[in-house]
C-alpha cells in the first residue's frame, strides 16, 4: 500500500473526493438509524430523505469515473476492468436472489443493497485482475 505522499495526484483527489461523499452519506444513516427523520417516514418529504440518501452514492460512481479517466492508460484499463466484472458480478448475485425471493421464498432483501455488494464484489476481484488483458 503507498502513503499519501506516494499516490498520485489522480489518487489524492479520488480519495479527497469519496471522503466528500462518504462524510454526508455517514451523517445522513446516522440521524436516520437514531430517529432523526421518523416523523416523515411514509410521508412525500421521505422522497427528499431518499434522494439525500442516494445523491452521495451518484458521487461515489462519478468519483471512480474521474478517477479512470485522470488515471494512466494501464490503470484506466484496469480499472474499468475491475468495474465491469464486479457490476457483473453484483447484478447476477442480485438476480439470484431475486428469483430466490420469487420461486424460493428467501427473506427480502432491500434494493439498495447492490451498491454495497458492487463493492465488495470490486474488493474481491481487485487482487485477481491486475492487468488490463
């Protein structure tokens, strides 16, 4: 792993960037999970919560997209690779369980779980795809 000083300019900005969107996205959950917002649930200002929710996760994908393109063309490939193969990979486990739910009586599990699991997928597979071939 390199420190600060040794990522490149493209690292520091990503990292500054996530950090960005993870600090409001934390706050948000937050006051959320300790009550902050029950008065509204069900209500249409639960509409505005979701998209307060949602907004940072849109910055975390613009994030890796600015990354990719502010990186060298071996990183770019590399990346993109690792991104593609864990949105797969996220989408056929999301449709398993999804047809589990339908055909298999398996517990629901909310929608907004794919974006967790799209990165855990893009932690699995990054050791495993370090070369853009």
């Amino acid at each position: 792993m390199t420190t600060w000083s040794q990522g490149t300019e493209a690292d520091r900005k990503y990292v500054i960037r996530t950090m960005a969107f993870t600090i409001p996205y934390v706050a948000v959950n937050m006051a959320a999970i300790f009550g902050a917002f029950d008065e509204i649930i069900g209500k249409p200002a639960a509409w505005g919560l979701a998209a307060a929710v949602a907004a940072p996760v849109v910055g975390w994908i613009w994030s890796i997209l600015i990354l990719m393109r502010d990186s060298d063309e071996f990183m770019r490939a590399v990346l993109a690779k690792r991104f593609i193969v864990s949105a797969g990979a996220a989408m056929a486990i999301a449709s398993f369980w999804g047809f589990a739910e339908s055909y298999a009586n398996a517990p629901h599990l909310p929608n907004w779980l794919i974006f967790p699991l799209f990165w855990a997928c893009f932690g699995i597979v990054t050791p495993f795809i370090r070369t853009s071939h």
